[in-house]
C-alpha cells in the first residue's frame, strides 16, 4: 500500500511539472507571438523611416532643381526688364522690339511660376505618399538618367504641355483650321509668346506654302528653344530655308528632322547650321539620305561646332563612305554624349576610327552601333579603348556579326576597374556559348555593368550556368535580358542561385525559353527569396496550368513583383483560378499580362471576382483569350475594382454584345485611362453604344477601335463624342469600314477639337 502511495505521489508530481512545462511552453509562445508582432512592428517602423528618408531626399532635390529654374528665371527677367526699358520709347509694331521683349518678359514670369506650382505638388506628392510620383521603386534600382544631355521641351505656358498634332485631312474646312492655327503659330513666333515650333506630321502641302514665312518668323524671335518637323516633306528646299533662319539663331536647343525627305543637298545646307550656330546642342536627323560628299561636307561642319551634344543619324544609309568624315569630325568633342549611328551598313572597315571616337572623346556616355555589320574587330577595337574613356556608360552592338572572340575582348574590358560601361547590348549575335563564357569570365570582377542584353545568342544551360556563376552577387546588375535562348528547365535550374543571391536585380527577361511546368518550378523558390526582383518576363515558356499554379503559390507570398508577364503560355481555367486566388492576397502586382491564353468561363469568372478585390493591377491585358460573351464577368469585376488604367481587350471577339456590356463599366468607372479594342468584329450599334457611355466619362484619354467593321452611324457617333469629351487625346479608327460621310464628321469633329491625335 506505501508503495502504491509513493508511486500515486510521483506520478502527481510528474503531472504537475508537466502541467508547468505546459504553462511555461504556453508563455513561450505567447512571448514568441509578442515578438513576432514586435519584430513586424519594428520591420513597418523601419520601413517607414526609409520611406520617409527617401521622401526627403527626393524633396531636397526637387527644391534644388526649384532653386536653380528659379535663378535662371530671376536672371533672364532682369535682362529682359532692362531691355524692355531700353525700347520703351521705340515705335510700337506688332513685332517690334519692344514688343518682343515684353512678351518674352511675360512668357518667363508665367514659366517661373509654373516652376512654383511643380515644386508646390512634388511637396504635396510627398507629404501624401511619402515618395513623389515618379521615384525609385522599392526593391529596384532608381530608373536612368535621359540619355542625351539638354533635351529641353518648354512649352508655352498659356497652352497645354501636349504638343499639337495636326491631322493629314483633304477637306477645305481641315486645312482652313490648319491655315488658322499656323497663322496664330507664326505671330507667337514673331512676338516671343511660343518656345515651341512642333509641326511633326504636318499636312504636306501646307507646310511647302508656309515654309519661307516660318523661315522669316524664326529669323527675328529670340524664345524659340525646341523644333519638331519630323515626318514631314521638308526636303531639301525647307532645309535650306531652315537653314538660313537658325544659322545665328540665339535659343533654339533642340532640333528635331526625323524622316524629312531630306536628300544630300538639304544635309549639306542643315550641316552649315552648326558652323555658326552655337545654341543647338540636340540634332535629330534619321531617316534622311546622305551620299558621300554631303556627309563629307556635313562632317567638316560638325567639326567647326564644339557644342553639340546629341546626334541622331541611325538609318540614313550612310555606309562606311558616309560614316567616316562624321566619326572623324566628333572623335575629340569636348561636348558630345549621345551618337546614334544604327543600322547604317558600317563594316569592318571603321575599327580603327569607331576606336579612336571611344579613346578620344571623353564626353561620349551612349553609343548606339545597333544593326550594322560591325564584328569581332570593330569591338575588339572599342573595348580595348574602354579604360581610357571614363563616361561611356551604355553601349548597343545588337544584331551585328559579333562572335567569340570579340566577346572575349568585351569581358576583358569589363574586368578592368577602369570601366564604367553600366549598360551593354549584345542580342542577336552569333557568340553561341562560347562567346558567352568568354563574356561571363570579365563579369566575375565587374563592378559597374547593370544592365546587360543577350537576346538571341544561343546562351543555353551550359552558358547559363557560367552566367549565374560569374554573377553571383553581382553588387550592380539589375537587369538581365535572356529572351530566346533555348535555356529549357535545365537552364532556369542554373539560374535559381543567381536570382536567390543577386542584391540588384530587378528585371528578369526569361521570354521564350521553353522553360515550361519543370523550369517555373526550379525558379519559383528563387523568385520567392528573391528581395529586389520587381520585373518578371516570362512569355512563350510553355508553361500551362501546372506552371501557372506553381508561380501563383509562390505570387501569393511575394511583395516585389510588380510586373508579370505570362502572355503565349497555354494556361487555362486551372491556371486563372490560382491566379485569381493569388492575386487576393498580392496587392504588389501593377502590370499582368495574360495575353494569348486560353482562359474560359470558369476560369474569367474567377479572376474577374478576385479583379474586384485587387487593390494593385494597373495595367491589364487579356488580349487573344477568346473571351467573347465572357466579357460580361470581367465588366462586373471592373465595376467594382478602382486600380486599372490601362485595359486591353484586343482580339476577343466581343462584338456589339461585348460592347453593351464595357458600356455599362464606362459610365461608372473613374480609373481607366486607356481601352483597347481592336480586332473585335464591333458594328456600328456597338461602337454607338460605346459613344453614350463616352459623352458621360471622365477617365478614357486612349481609345482604340481599329480593325473592327465599324460603318457610318458608329463612326457618326464617335464623331459626336470627340466634340464633347476633350479628355480623349488618342483615337484608332484604321481599317474599319468608314463611308465618306462618316469621314467628314471625323473631320469636323478634329476642327472643333484639335487636340485629338485621329487616325482613320
């Protein structure tokens, strides 16, 4: 009996410390979970104060850049002021000096408080984000400087920002518009109220008629800072009145002549330009026809100049002859920092001299080599130049004949700590994976490059993995471009570590590479751990349904992706639905692209539902899913989602039942900014339909109805619409089947409102 005694007491006592470990283990977790909610509190506070540290430095700089507009303004009012006291007493002509300079005086005070009312909203942008609008997104790297140096773009500060763009129209009453807003055009050129002249497009016979009076008006106004007559007949009589008008002109910056028809005698007249000219530093001049002794003039100009800094000559069929005086004209600017010479036919033959331009021009930060027959000796040529020159960050040879052994010269210049090339294009060459072992060797030790395109090589899994070796913790790549590849799921097997380990990288282009269900699943783990990827490409992967739920499980877990694309993929009903699952929980997502799907009823049905609840999608395309009268789910989920701006629906056979039902979204939704409908078989009820809901929208800036089989009554209709509704600014009517009275109320409608870009 005392036995049993005792043993009653131990076993008591065993309970009762059981119980007590079970109190302690309860504590435990309830400490663990105190903790948990601390260390997610802390995580927010630090966030937080990140965010609030950015939101400050973004703020100091934008009161800097104020301050600077500021003086400028402050210092060009004052010697506008002084002359305008000067010539007080000088006979008033409508563009007399006097008047000139008053109007130029109004034209900076109104700039300089525009420059008050930006820098008042980017404070308010701030103080309500955290961040202004515009800055670098979390988990990415800040977005590029513009590539050439002074792009300045004033407008007048009495009219909009959005440059006027004329429509190409044969009726009398376009082109009586069209006389009446050039003759306005050319008095504020006179009198100094206009800082720019963008007739881009313009009606070709009208511009041959007003050229000499433009040429005149430009030759006595001293505010004109920017030019655009690009895609227009300018040809060689308009570039010699050009010509004459800016060769002294004191504030033209930029000059805009893309696709003019100007042939060699109007290049050597516009090359005259710069020799005495010393204000216009941006000259974009493709797509004009040079020979060899208009470049050869052109050259000698260039090399009397000193202060251009941006030169576009890409598809000008320069070949070699044509190419060389230019090169030999800037390779020692003190000033140039972009030059496009792309797809111009240069051989071989200009190594030495494309050598000499990297080696000697110090100022030279783009250069744009892009779909010439340059090979391994042209490159080998710039790279072993690329130490010597301290400001060339972005060079493209795309598609040109680069093979091995000039990707070997391009990773040794790579390796040296001298190099500063941040961006390089190298897609569709012929390096095979040699040419990319050689090229990942000089990566291991870079420490500048942060973009890097190897579209088209024929990388594989064997140069993936010499890839992902050699840039395993890169401290500076951001953005890898491996599109068409042949990488298969052994080759997205190879880059998990990379993807997991990168610090920097931010944009991943994996688009067609057969990764297929087994390659998303060697990456999804990756992709998850990953902290800075924001950009995944995985179009044309095969992926289907099993892969599209492998990525949605992990989608549902991650807080950096903010750019899917799954477009060609196969995914069906199974896929959408975990996508739409995912997308319940992920609010980071702000561009999807499931275009050329095959998603069905089931399958809309439920990501129209989770649409609904999404707080993050702005952009969303679901082009080419057949989508038909399933249309009416995705309308009821953007009847209640407030996030989607840009909306493309392309392909999907909606007809005018499909329209009847975008309708009813368009008269109660506020966010949509840009709606694609092309190729949808949409009549004229629907389009009709489409134009009630219109008159009464605020958002749609971007329309487009092209290749549909719209008629008279419909076309009528949008006609009505573009009178009223003076948010639209982009209109696609092409290749639909528009009768001449349909045309005419198009036209008639763009003279009541010249801001609509149509085309029809």
């Amino acid at each position: 009996m005392r036995k049993l005694t005792k043993q009653r007491k131990k076993l008591k006592d065993q309970t009762d410390k059981v119980k007590s470990f079970d109190t302690v283990a309860r504590q435990l977790e309830e400490k663990s979970t105190e903790l948990s909610v601390f260390q997610r509190k802390l995580a927010q506070e630090t966030k937080d104060k990140e965010a609030a540290s950015v939101g400050i430095k973004i703020l100091r700089e934008k009161f800097e850049e104020f301050q600077q507009t500021l003086g400028n303004k402050e210092e060009e009012i004052k010697i506008l002021i002084d002359q305008a006291d000067a010539l007080e007493h000088e006979v008033s002509e409508e563009s007399s000096p006097f008047e000139r300079a008053r109007n130029q005086l109004i034209l900076a005070l109104s700039e300089k408080s525009a420059a008050a009312d930006r820098f008042a909203k980017a404070v308010s942008d701030i103080v309500n984000s955290g961040t202004a609008s515009g800055g670098p997104k979390t988990g990415g790297p800040a977005p590029p400087p513009p590539p050439p140096g002074p792009m300045m773009s004033i407008t007048n500060s009495a009219e909009t920002t959005t440059p006027v763009q004329l429509f190409k129209s044969k009726s009398e009453e376009a082109k009586q518009f069209s006389n009446t807003f050039l003759d306005k055009l050319l008095k504020g050129v006179k009198i100094n109220t206009v800082r720019t002249v963008n007739l881009g497009n313009l009606d070709k016979n009208l511009e041959k008629n007003r050229l000499p009076l433009i040429s005149k008006a430009l030759q006595v106004s001293s505010s004109i800072v920017s030019i655009n007559f690009s895609g227009t007949s300018l040809s060689d009589a308009g570039a010699l009145l050009l010509a004459e008008a800016l060769k002294n002109h004191p504030s033209v910056t930029s000059l805009q002549l893309d696709n003019c028809e100007i042939g060699p005698e109007g290049v050597i007249a516009i090359g005259s330009i710069f020799e005495t000219n010393k204000s216009i530093h941006l000259l974009n001049f493709a797509r004009n026809s040079f020979d060899g002794p208009s470049a050869q003039a052109f050259g000698l100009s260039l090399e009397k100049n000193g202060v251009l800094s941006s030169l576009d000559l890409s598809l000008c069929k320069l070949t070699d002859e044509g190419a060389l005086p230019v090169i030999k004209a800037l390779q020692n600017s003190r000033k140039l920092f972009y030059f496009n010479l792309a797809s111009n036919g240069i051989t071989e033959a200009l190594a030495a001299d494309l050598g000499a331009l990297v080696k000697n021009c110090k100022t030279l930060g783009n250069l744009n080599l892009l779909g010439n027959l340059v090979g391994n000796q042209v490159v080998t040529s710039i790279a072993s130049n690329l130490a010597e020159n301290h400001s060339l960050t972005a060079l493209n040879l795309s598609k040109n004949l680069v093979g091995p052994e000039g990707a070997k010269e391009l990773g040794k210049a790579l390796s040296n700590p001298n190099c500063v090339l941040t961006n390089l294009q190298l897609g569709l060459n012929p390096l095979a994976v040699e040419g990319v072992v050689r090229l990942a060797t000089g990566l291991k030790t870079n420490r500048s490059l942060s973009l890097l395109n190897l579209w088209g090589v024929d990388v594989g899994a064997v140069g993936a993995k010499y890839l992902a070796d050699n840039l395993l913790s890169h401290p500076t790549i951001s953005t890898l471009q491996l599109r068409g590849n042949k990488l298969g799921p052994e080759g997205a097997e190879m880059l998990s570590e990379f993807i997991t380990k990168s610090p920097e990288l931010h944009c991943l282009d994996l688009t067609g590479n057969h990764l297929g269900p087994q390659g998303i699943t060697a990456l999804a783990s990756a992709i998850f751990s990953s902290s800075s990827l924001g950009e995944l490409q995985l179009g044309g992967n095969l992926i289907s349904d099993g892969g599209c739920v492998i990525l949605s499980d992990m989608l549902a877990e991650n807080h950096t992706i903010s750019t899917l694309n799954l477009e060609l993929n196969y995914i069906g009903n199974n896929g959408a639905e975990a996508l739409a699952k995912a997308l319940e929980s992920n609010s980071s997502i702000r561009s999807l692209n499931l275009a050329f799907n095959h998603i069905g009823q089931q399958g809309i049905k439920e990501f129209s539902l989770a649409l609904e609840a999404n707080n993050g999608i702005q952009s969303l395309n679901l082009e080419g899913n057949g989508l038909g009268e399933n249309i009416k789910y995705v309308a009821d989920g953007l009847k209640e989602n407030k996030y989607v701006q840009i909306l493309n629906l392309a392909n999907n056979y909606l007809r005018n039942e499909g329209c009847f039902s975008l309708s009813s979204v368009l008269l109660i939704n506020e966010t949509i900014t840009t709606l694609d409908l092309k190729k949808n078989g949409i009549k004229d009820e629907g389009a009709i339909s489409l134009a009630k809901s219109l008159k009464e929208n605020k958002s749609i800036s971007s329309l487009d109805l092209s290749e549909n089989r719209i008629r008279e009554s419909g076309a009528i209709a949008i006609a009505e619409v573009l009178s009223i509704n003076l948010r639209i600014g982009f209109l696609n009517l092409k290749d639909n089947l528009l009768s001449p009275k349909a045309i005419h109320a198009l036209e008639d409608s763009l003279i009541r409102n010249s801001r609509v870009k149509c085309s029809f």
